[in-house]
C-alpha cells in the first residue's frame, strides 16, 4: 500500500504539473468549468476562487500517516 501511495502520488503530481503547464496556474481546478456551469454551483465557485497553492508534500506525508495509522489498528 505505501509503494502504491508513493507511485500514484508522484504520478498525480506530475499530472497535474502538465496541466499547469498548458492552462496556467491553478488551471487544473477549473479547466473543464466555465463560468456558465459555475453559476449553478456558487457555492464551488466560491471555494475555487478561494484556494490557495496546494503542497504536495503536506498532502503526500498526511495520506502517509493515514495509511500507516490503518496498519496500527490492525495490529
């Protein structure tokens, strides 16, 4: 599970490194939104106008301790 995690996890980044890359900063959140669709979902529009800059690390190490944590309930 945690070779997974690690694998997945890069993959993704890098995924979304690409997408930066072609639709700008932070495009991947909203690439496929236009305003029009937004407009039904105010509340999601809100929210995206509001993210800041997402740390794969943080992210990668939480999703880690999730995971090993499982492995301790199981034991």
């Amino acid at each position: 599970m945690v070779v997974d995690h690690a694998f997945n996890y890069v993959q993704k980044e890098e995924q979304f490194q690409q997408l930066e890359k072609e639709h700008g900063k932070g495009g991947y959140r909203v690439m496929h939104l236009s305003e029009e669709e937004l407009v039904d979902f105010p509340s999601l529009a809100r929210s995206l106008s509001t993210m800041g800059e997402f740390d794969w690390d943080v992210s990668y190490e939480r999703r880690l301790s999730v995971i090993t944590a499982g492995f301790d309930q199981w034991s």
